[in-house]
C-alpha cells in the first residue's frame, strides 16, 4: 500500500532531497522543538502563516522523542493538514511530559540500588560494635539484668517488608507507560502509516527476533505488514528499557496475514535517525522508483539534510572509567539520576551516525548539505531523559532558544566535541534554509505536470543549486 496524501511534490521535479532527522532523547525533545518551531516559523514569512514542515522535507525521521515529533508533524488532521504545527511541540511536551514521566518515581532506583547493594553483605562490619558491647558488658548475662527486656525481631518483618517492595519495583520498567499510550492513541487515533502527509523513517527494535524494525513510508509498497498505526509505532520506539515497557501489538495485513511485533525504543539501533532515512531513499532509488528519476544513490550533492540533536553532557564528563569500575548491574542502571547504560548506547548511536554523515558528506565535497544542530553542553538535570519538573522543562526551552544564537558548529572527528566552523549562528543558518526550502518547493510546483507555467523555471533552478552552497558562507 502507498502513500496516500503527498503535500510536496517529488524529488524528481527538483534538485534537491531534503531530508529531517530528529534525535531520541526524551524530555529533551523540547530543545530540537524549540529549533523546529523557528524554522517552521521563517517558512511561514516566506510563504504564508499555513505553511507547514512537511511541506518542505521529502523525509522525516525520528526515533523515540524524535519519532513522536515526526508523527506529530506528519500526521494528516480532518482537513488534510498536519496535526501539529511545530509551535506546538513546546506545549505538548510541557503538559504530557509529567504524565509520561511522574516524578514520584524518580529516586526509586537510586534507593533500590542502596538497598540491594546491602544485601550482598552488611553494610558495616561490626568490629567496633563487638569490641565496645564486650568491654561494657563484659560477662554480664541476660538473668542479671534489673529488668525485664524483649527482642525487637517481631519489628523486623516490617522494615524488610518495605525493602521487599522497593526490591519488587527493579521487576519492571521505572514508569508504566500508561499516559504514554492513551496520549498517543488519543492524539493519532487510527491513522496508520500509509497516510502521513510526507515519508516518514521511525527506528524501533524488535526484542523477540533481536533485530531492528525500521518503520518506513517507502517499506510499506514492498511491505504492507509494516502500515502500522502510527500510535503504536510511537509507543514502541519511544520504549526505552528501564524507563517504559516494551511494546507487543499484532497487525493484520489487506491479505489477512498476521503480522507480530515486540518492540523497545529505536535509540537502542539508531538513536540518530538520518542515515536510516538516507538508507531508504537508496533503496529508492535502487527499485527504480520515478518519484527520484534520474538521481544515483551516490548523487549526495542532492541530499539537503538537517539533524537535530536533543542535547548531551558530553563537556560535563559526568561518568569515568573509575566510576564505572566500581558498578555492578544497578551502577549501570542508575548514577545520579541517570542510567549510564542507556547514555552509553543512545549518544554513541548517534555520535557515530554524525561522524560517518559528515565524513561521507565532506569527501564527497558536499559537507554543506548536512547541517548538524547539537548541544554538547548540557549539566545535571539538563541531560536527564525523563525529569519532567516544570523548571527542567522550561530550562530545557531555554537550551533550544540558546542554541538558535550559537554559533555554527560540527563534531571534530578527533575529539568528539563540537567545534564552530562559522561566524554564523545556527538561527542564521536556519533562515537560510528556509529559503532554500521555499525555494525547492517553489521550483517543483513549476516543474510538475500541475504547475502553474514556467515563469521564472531558470531563475528557481539557479537559486536553489547555488543556495546550498552558500548556506555555510561567511
């Protein structure tokens, strides 16, 4: 099953595939929020107040938090328009973030880990306790006391009562993820897969068959088991284990197959979703698809790519290699009010999509058509996943307004660590951007067989084959 609803027309009427990528992250989806709200706004000065992002990208990726700010943009609304504007983002995660999040279970881990740390051996070792009772009471036996005492052991099964039931919790994920399904189910309904407005690209994976499940508009003409609701690709790719349960849902297919899925959040294969969705354009273009004719899988001086990052605390080096020597599997579970497990795996994720897109990018002498927007500085509860206090929210805005005057940066290959490359701040980029945006869906509309004439075909093809190379220009 295709596509249904297509609000740009196809590469091959441009010269341009833009692509936008939005990193997992958790409640730090407010900071690539914030980013996409501007843009979303400088498209609107050029092009009117109803223009939309998925105007504008051929394809829109996410994963976890990203992919549910894909779903919102993308999803058609009863007047086939998109759901959400992106404006909106910020309101949403403010509300829904402390229902998906409570903070009443916010510490249990951190207490779990004490408590079952002392079950491996006492947590002191007596030997100050042995010598003072023997010196005080020396041979004194209980009949010679002067009164009558009693063993307090029937007070004992209380308190290891309560140790059982915060031991009983590490059973389960930190959160039960009910608000999380009702709020994507209310807010998307039954709209399935095949009818978002532009392609979408949602990594999950599947925990039965260990392997990734790369949720696709373009999979679904090959696959049609994989036209899922929309809701339940959300709730899967946003199951972080130890934070939300995974997800198992059946789909059944136009011809009656059954198709069975057991999902956790995409971060775990691909936390940084834009070489996914680079990956299924090729295999686009490899099936011979006329939407991208006559473009080759190497032309990447056609790809147009924005990679939103949600933040790390890569400065902040909050963990070390003498830290992670002393933990068992509960250290790496909880540190400080965060899991080091899961930062490990969902930043190198998408470290190492940044490092191989911007190495590809710059041999291929395009390294301007990948704009990567990331805030490596983030401190305490900033880079939490899921502290959703209305301050850390707010602060989180903030980190996203900030971010827009920073300048241009990318990862230095050696290090790790964003460098700027330009005097230009990223809002400056961004407007940029958005005129090449306009600009490529402008061209298209002219070149397509329902274009209003030809006027000005040369001058839109000129500005948009040049405007990418001069995004960057100083």
């Amino acid at each position: 099953m295709e596509r249904t609803n297509s609000l740009l027309q196809a590469p091959t009427y441009g010269n341009l595939i833009t692509v936008l990528s939005i990193d997992g992250g958790g409640v730090r989806g407010l900071i690539p929020g914030t980013i996409l709200a501007f843009l979303e706004d400088e498209l609107q000065k050029l092009d009117g107040e109803d223009a939309r992002l998925a105007d504008y990208f051929d394809v829109m990726a996410g994963t976890s938090t990203g992919g549910l700010v894909t779903a919102m943009l993308a999803a058609p609304n009863e007047n086939n328009r998109p759901l959400f504007a992106a404006k909106d983002i910020k309101e949403f995660y403010l509300q829904h973030c402390p229902g998906i999040f409570p903070q009443d279970k916010s510490s249990m881990f951190g207490h779990a880990r004490d408590i079952v740390k002392s079950l491996e051996g006492p947590k002191y070792d007596g030997k100050y306790l042995h010598e003072i009772a023997k010196e005080k009471l020396g041979n004194t036996k209980l009949h010679q006391t002067f009164t009558n005492i009693t063993s307090v052991s029937r007070y004992m099964s209380s308190m290891f009562g309560h140790t059982r039931n915060i031991v009983k919790s590490l059973e389960g994920p930190k959160y039960d993820g009910k608000y999380l399904h009702e709020i994507a189910k209310e807010k998307l309904g039954n709209i399935k897969l095949h009818q978002t407005l532009t392609n979408i690209v949602v990594p999950t994976f599947d925990i039965k068959h260990m392997q990734p499940v790369v949720f696709s508009s373009y999979e679904i003409k090959r696959t049609p088991s994989v036209d899922v609701l929309l809701s339940d690709i959300c709730i899967g790719t946003s199951a972080a284990p130890t934070y939300l349960p995974a997800h198992h849902f059946n789909y059944e297919g136009p011809n009656g197959e059954v198709r069975e899925f057991n999902l956790i959040d995409g971060g775990v294969a691909a936390n940084n979703p834009a070489l996914a969705a680079i990956n299924e354009v090729s295999n686009e273009i490899y099936s011979g698809s006329p939407d991208f004719f006559p473009i080759k899988p190497s032309d990447y001086h056609r790809y147009l790519v924005l990679s939103l990052g949600t933040g790390t605390a890569k400065r902040e080096e909050k963990y070390s290699a003498e830290m992670a020597a002393k933990w068992g599997i509960l250290g790496w579970l909880s540190c400080g009010g965060s899991s080091p497990l899961i930062d490990v795996f969902t930043h190198a994720s998408s470290d190492m999509v940044d490092f191989h897109l911007s190495t590809v990018f710059k041999a291929l002498h395009c390294e301007n058509n990948y704009i990567r927007i990331q805030d490596d500085t983030l401190t305490g509860n900033l880079s939490s996943v899921d502290i959703s206090t209305e301050e850390n929210l707010r602060n989180l805005v903030t980190v996203g307004e900030e971010l827009l005057k920073k300048p241009v940066s990318k990862v230095n290959l050696s290090t790790g660590v964003c460098e700027p490359i330009s005097q230009h701040s990223n809002e400056e980029i961004l407007k940029r951007l958005a005129e090449i945006l306009s600009k490529e869906r402008r061209l298209r509309q002219i070149r397509s067989p329902q274009g209003q004439g030809r006027a000005h075909y040369g001058q839109a093809q000129a500005e948009t084959s040049s405007g990418v190379n001069q995004i960057m220009a100083d």
